[in-house]
C-alpha cells in the first residue's frame, strides 16, 4: 500500500498529518512526500533564494525524522495566484506513476489562499488520473480510494476521520523542529501540540490525535 502527502509549503504535511505519517510507516506504508511551492516566502527577515536552499534541507532533514520513503518537489514559487495546465499534467503523471492507495491535501477549511490553489490542483488531478483522458501524460489510469483533508493554520470545522498519534507525537514534533527557519519568527510548536491534544480530547481516540477531512473513501 503506498501514500502520498501533498503540502504547498515544506512543513505544511508534517503540521497536518506528521503523527498519521509516522504511525503510516511503522506498519510498513510506503510514504511519499510532494513539496509544491519552495516556500521562499516563509520568513520575514531571510533573503528568498538563500530561504530556498535552507528550506529544501530543513525539509530533507525532517522527512528522514519521519521515515518518509521518498520526498518530491515541484519548486514553484511561494505566494501562488493560480496553476498551469502543465502543472496539472505533472500532477495527473506523478499519481499515474506513484500509484497511491491514499492521498493526504489540504482541507477545505484552511482558507489560506496557497493552500486552497494546490488542493484544487491536486482533487482536478486525482479525479482525471482515474478516466481516460489526458492520454498525453504518461501512465495508465488510476484511481485513488482514499483522499483525506488535513488541517495546518485554519482548524477543520467538522471532521470525519480521527487517527490515534499519541506514540508519534514526538516524532512529529521533532520532523517540525527541523524546519528551523520557520519556528523563528513565530513558535508555533505549542499550538500544533495543543491541537492534536484537544482533537485528543475531543475525538476520545487517544491523548493526542490528527483529525481529517475525508473527501473518498472506496473500499477495497
Ligand atoms: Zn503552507
């Protein structure tokens, strides 16, 4: 079985579903991280293309925490207004060749406007990798059984899916910590810690939990 994470920004996944990732790969899921953007606009101080270079390594350093399997990304620049259609054949290619079972994207309550862009690149693309169009993109076609909304700076309102991350919570922390450039100019380590405590509480699966957006569900 085989997973693919998408984020628009480098610590985007590890914030929304770092705990599940974890808890994914130690029952031996084959994990799959997309970057979509470089993240060059994510410090107020750091010059861009110098923020570049220490964000990709901030991320390598952080997906090797996690145990990710393979980490991809598109390098678009940071502050998307919109996708391309080549874009979009990148995408339709990447699911035709990785093959994911299940596809983690942003939720529709993060109105954060990169967020919202990628996820609508990403649900365009899952829906026609599965038909017969685009035959001009490599691969044949596949569809995704399971496509899951995570949360990173606007809390889901209702969610449908609430995984147990109490024993991969430190390990999610510690993925975060890598992302050193980003934890500067605000800490937001408590607020991720005290979200997955109260969607603990809350959902009553654990001490700590991830909750989800669940946008496909086919079973086997
Ligand atoms: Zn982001």
């Amino acid at each position: 079985m085989s997973t693919l994470a998408i984020g628009a920004h480098p610590d985007d996944i590890e914030i929304g579903c770092g705990g599940t990732l974890g808890k994914l790969i130690s029952q031996g899921e084959k994990v799959t991280v997309l970057i979509i953007t470089d993240g060059r606009a994510g410090s107020l101080e750091q010059d861009s293309l110098e923020l570049v270079k220490l964000r990709q390594n901030e991320g390598k350093k952080s997906a090797k925490v996690l145990g990710v399997h393979n980490l991809i990304s598109f390098d678009l620049a940071d502050g998307l207004v919109s996708f391309s259609r080549d874009e979009k054949l990148k995408m339709i290619e990447l699911i035709r060749t990785i093959r994911p079972d299940t596809i983690f994207i942003h939720a529709n309550d993060d109105k954060f406007n990169d967020h919202q862009i990628v996820r609508s690149l990403v649900l365009d693309s899952i829906q026609v990798a599965a038909g017969p169009w685009y035959s001009e993109v490599g691969g044949s076609a596949h569809l995704v059984r399971k496509v899951y909304g995570y949360e990173v700076w606007n809390p889901i309102n209702r969610f449908q899916l609430a995984v147990d991350v109490s024993d991969f919570m430190k390990l999610k922390l510690e993925a975060l910590k890598k992302h050193k450039s980003q934890i500067t100019d605000i800490n937001y380590l408590d607020g991720v810690k005290g979200l997955g405590m109260y969607r603990g509480a809350m959902s009553g699966v654990g001490k700590y939990a991830e909750v989800f957006e669940v946008m496909q569900h086919h079973e086997l």
